[in-house]
C-alpha cells in the first residue's frame, strides 16, 4: 500500500518524503480533530464498575 503511495506521488526522493511527512500529518490532524472527538461518546471509557464496598481488610 505505502509502495503504492509512494510512486504516485511526483517528483525526487526529497520531495516525495516531504509530500508523505504532509499526508501523514494530515491523517493524524484529520484523526485527532474529527474521528477522535466524533467516536468518544460511542466508547466505554467513563464506565467505571467500582463498588462501595471496603476491601481494606477483615
């Protein structure tokens, strides 16, 4: 896939990694604002199961 990538994009070695670094910037910035903030309220993360009872000892 990344192969894939990598000869579709035009120009010189330099150049095509430069134009990878600004895709993968992307895909992270796009996951982080978007996908991130979209998805939260969808996963379980604040569902704490923690019981009052006290374990300490007998």
């Amino acid at each position: 896939m990344y192969g894939a990538i990598w000869r579709v994009l035009p120009g010189p070695g330099f150049l095509k990694f430069l134009q990878m670094l600004l895709l993968i910037a992307g895909v992270v910035a796009l996951l982080w604002f978007v996908v991130f903030p979209w998805a939260e309220p969808l996963l379980p993360f604040g569902d704490v199961t923690v019981d009052g009872a006290d374990t300490t000892g007998p």
